[in-house]
C-alpha cells in the first residue's frame, strides 16, 4: 500500500489499535502481567495487517510494543535519564518515578517523606512540575516510541 494515503493509514492502525481496540482491562492491566499485555499486543499488531504481511515487520511491531507498554520503567529511566542533559543536575529517579519526570504525584517518595527533606528537595531542583502535565509528557513520549518502532519495521523490514 504505497500512496499518499499511506501516512494517514500509518497513524490510523496505530491510534485504533492502541486507543480504540484496548479495553480498560488491558490499559489498567498490561504492565502486570505478560498474558494481558500479549492480548492489547495481538489486536495492536493484528492493526498493521493492513499495511504489511512482513513477518519480521509484525514480529518487531508487537515485539517492541510488548516491551514498552509490559515494563513501563524503561521509559521512565529514559526520560529521567534524557532530563539529566545538558546540566547533569536532575532529582533522583526516587523522586521521578511515576512518569520520569520530577512531578507532584502523590506516588513520588518526597510527597511522603518528612517536610526537611521535602523543603531541601524544593531548594536544589524547584517545585515540582503538576501530575497532570507530566503524564501527558509521558503518554506522548510512548506513543512517539511506538511510532518509531513502527516506521522503522514498516521501511526496513518489508
């Protein structure tokens, strides 16, 4: 399917299969455990049959989908790890590990430690970004993941 509707059909397998093909009981459940995470990962694959039958495409699709929604805390640890440049000074993933960034999650370790430590937290990095800010940064951080994943199995293993 080479055309100018290509693009738009790209976009559409990955947005219907990540967004409308998964039920609440796979997006609250695939970081869990492997067999719910394999079901939301069969129907997201199964999308890209309109674009390809390349097995090694499919294979690297669902592969790298099942990776990146099964252990959420690679992407975390991206995204801490990228916040470190170009300064190196950045909190610790302690205090970022709900989305990788330094947010006021209720979550994070220093929204419960003890208000000296949370004061010199505050001190050396700042307040915190808002929860509501961070985990849109976090969701549009995975859906380029995927996306990339997805364009590069598309052009280089047809």
């Amino acid at each position: 399917m080479e055309s100018v509707y290509y693009p738009i059909a790209f976009l559409l397998c990955h947005f219907v299969g990540d967004f409308y093909l998964q039920s609440d009981w796979m997006a609250l459940n695939k970081n869990k455990k492997t067999f719910n995470c394999l079901v939301h990962v069969l129907f997201y694959t199964a999308c890209f049959l309109v674009l390809t039958t390349s097995w090694k495409a499919l294979l690297f699709i669902g592969g790298t989908h099942f990776i990146i929604d099964r252990f959420p805390a690679f992407l975390k640890r991206l995204i801490w790890w990228r916040n470190h440049f170009p300064t190196g000074v950045y909190p610790s993933f302690q205090h970022c590990n709900t989305t990788g960034y330094y947010d006021d999650s209720p979550y994070n370790s220093y929204t419960r430690g003890p208000k000296n430590e949370v004061n010199e937290l505050y001190k050396k990095y700042g307040r915190p970004r808002h929860f509501f800010i961070t985990i849109w940064l976090y969701i549009i951080h995975d859906n380029l993941l995927h996306l990339t994943c997805n364009l590069i199995a598309l052009t280089l293993l047809k």
